[in-house]
C-alpha cells in the first residue's frame, strides 16, 4: 500500500539547488516502482531565503520543517553573503533548523566505494574497504554555547570569544547513539576530546567513561585526543569503526574522513533528534556534507552523489525504508562502474559528465536492478 510521507526540501545556495533537482529524480523514480510516494513542500533557507525574505529562515520555514516527517537539505553559503552581519549569513539558517529542531546527533558514515578506492588521494591499501562512522555532537559546543560575541574595551581593545561548553546531559545523549552505532556495526567506539587541555574535554571522557560503564555492553570504547585522531585519520583510517565527538572537532574531522573517500562529492550526513516518546517520530534533516560549492555552482558540474545518499539515509532513518534505501546504494554502487563520472571523482577510461548525466546513470541502474 503506498504511504504518503511529509517530505520537505530545502535546497539553499550554490550547488545545493542542482544536487536537489537531481535526488528528486531518484524520489520520482521510487513513487513510480516502489510503494512508497511524498507529499513534498519546499521551503527557502540560507542566502536563498535572505534574497527573498531579507533573513536566512523564516519562522514559518521552520515550522513546516518541524511538522514534516523529515527534511532533505542542499547547502548554504556563498561569497556574495560574506559581508552580511553574523544573525544574517546564510549559515544561521541551518544552525537555526539544528539548534530549534534539538538534531543533536549527527551521523557522518565516511565509506569507500570499491569503484572510487583511486580517487582518494591516499594509498589504495590505506583506504579500500574503509567504512567509518563518525558521530558529531550538534546542538552544543562553541557552536552555540554562551557566552560568545565581541567587545571592545574602553581602551579599544576588540576581544572577540567563543566558549566551548557541555553539561553531562548533552554528552550521555550522543553517546547512548553511539553505542548504539557501534552494536550495529563491529561494535568499536573511540571517542574523541582533548581532554589534556580542556575542561569540557575532561567532562566529556569523565561522562563517557562512566556512560560506557552502566550502558556500553557490547561496546568497545577507546579514548583519542583529537589532534592525534587527526593524524590517525590519514595514517590508518580503518583502525576505527564509530567515532563520537563534540561539535567543532567532528567538523574538522568529518571532513577529513570524507576525503579519504575520494571526494567530498560523496558523502551524506544525517540530523537527529530525540524519538519523542508518545509518537514514536524524531525530527530530522538530511544533508550532504560538501558545501555549496561557489565554484562551480550553476554550472551543472556537481557530484549528486552525496545528496542521493542523504536521500537514502532518509528513507533508512526517518521513513524505515530500508529496503529502499539499499536499493539506492546499491544503484549509487553500480552507477560509479558507469562510463561517465563527474569531475571531482574522474580517473583514466571514464567520460566526464555533469549532474544530469550522473543522476541519468543512477536512475539507469535503479531501472537495472530492479528488472
Ligand atoms: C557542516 C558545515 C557547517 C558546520 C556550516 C555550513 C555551518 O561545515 O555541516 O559541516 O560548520 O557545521
Ligand atoms: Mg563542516
């Protein structure tokens, strides 16, 4: 029986607009072969919705994406924003949509396609078969804990500060969704602060350890200063299975881990809330974690790829699909043994092409495999 689900699409800047149009072919694909169809509203963040509105999120945005059983995200940002002020950047439209829908758990799996081991530009040993989770703490950290701002002292000296905080609460929250991962998976779990240098870093490895104490059977769990995390990254990146950080350092590292896959244009991320207790749903927003990508944006050159298996990560997490799900991964799998790829995955013996000409050949191999 086919379901109708409350998808909402928020493409944003940049690349984010053509890597939208390109997954919603794989959406219109899934309504016409599989019993499953969307009722989709669209809404406008980032520069998108300062261009039209005068601010990065509407409050009526952020309530239609409060009442849709999830949300597909593009990405935001772009040079011509960079001298907005900082509560109109197109960035705070997102940090908005984290912050008010409480997606405090953020799920960056980094995994590397065996078609694309030589598009990373680490040794194939080091990278092939790597498959890794990281999980980023979202909704606290220097990211929005106060105080933070700038001042200038009566003798003129600007400071300008940021804090980096966490109560036991924040930290328990994500690490119960890791242990969780890592049951599902080989059952690893490092855990990652600078608890050398930092108070937070202290509490965080404090709560963790204590956490995995009562709740971690069948867990794993190391503990890795950050900077060192950074190296292990590139010197041995399959030593890991689940990584759980704060904030800003899963933000340096899940971009590093996403370059081991070859490209950026690869990797799909997922947004989680608390599973609320009487209906059983969790707020949600999918994103890819490349950005919008000024560079080449409307030019028709961007990898949907990551922005497709955000769109599956959605049908796994928020719609339990997953029998969709794997069919997209394995049509996402299959496309990149295609003849044509886009820049930022090229290699010898493949024809360039662009967003169009890759998502045709998903949608051919979605068209395959279900033969
Ligand atoms: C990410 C991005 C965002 C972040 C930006 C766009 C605000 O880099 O999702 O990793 O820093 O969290
Ligand atoms: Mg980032």
């Amino acid at each position: 029986m086919a379901s109708n689900k409350k998808l909402m699409i928020m493409a944003g800047d940049g690349i984010g607009q053509e890597v939208m149009t390109a997954t919603l072919k794989v959406a219109d694909w899934l309504s016409k072969h599989r019993s499953i169809s969307f009722d989709v509203t669209e809404g406008l963040v980032g520069g998108a919705a300062y261009d039209a509105h005068g601010t990065p999120l509407k409050d009526e945005t952020l309530a239609d994406a409060m009442a849709a059983d999830a949300t597909l995200f593009g990405a935001v940002g772009g040079p011509q924003y960079d001298d907005l002020p900082f509560e109109l950047k197109p960035e705070r439209g997102l940090l908005t949509l984290r912050k008010e829908m409480d997606l405090f758990a953020n799920l960056r799996p980094a995994m590397v396609f065996p078609a694309l081991v030589s598009a990373s530009t680490l040794k194939p040993e080091i990278v092939s078969g790597l498959n890794i989770m990281i999980v980023r703490e979202l909704t606290g950290g220097v990211y929005f804990a106060e105080p933070r701002g700038r001042t200038t002292d009566e003798d003129g000296t600007v400071r300008a500060f940021d804090t980096n905080m966490y109560t036991p609460p924040e930290i328990e929250r994500i690490g119960r969704v890791a242990f969780d991962l890592a049951r599902k998976r080989d059952g690893k779990l490092t855990s990652v602060e600078k608890s050398n240098v930092m108070h937070s870093g202290i509490l965080w490895r404090e709560v963790m350890t204590a956490l995995h104490k009562a709740e971690g059977e069948g867990v794993e769990m190391s503990h890795m200063y950050a900077d060192n995390c950074a190296m292990q990254l590139v010197r041995a990146p399959k030593q890991f299975d689940v990584l759980v950080t704060d904030n800003l350092f899963g933000d340096i590292l899940s971009d590093t881990a996403a370059m081991l896959t070859g490209s950026l244009g690869m990797l799909p991320s997922a947004s989680l809330g608390a599973v609320d207790a009487t209906t059983g749903k969790r707020h949600a927003l999918y994103e890819p974690v490349h950005g919008s990508a000024p560079d080449i944006a409307g030019k028709g050159l961007a990898n949907p790829l990551a922005e497709v298996l955000s769109f599956s990560m959605l049908l796994r997490y928020s719609f339990d699909q997953g029998d969709d799900a794997d069919l997209i991964e394995k049509a996402v799998e299959k496309s990149l043994e295609g003849e044509l790829r886009t820049g930022d995955i090229m290699a010898d013996g493949f024809t360039a092409t662009g967003t169009d000409g890759m998502i045709d050949q998903v949608i051919r191999s979605l068209d395959e495999l279900s033969r």
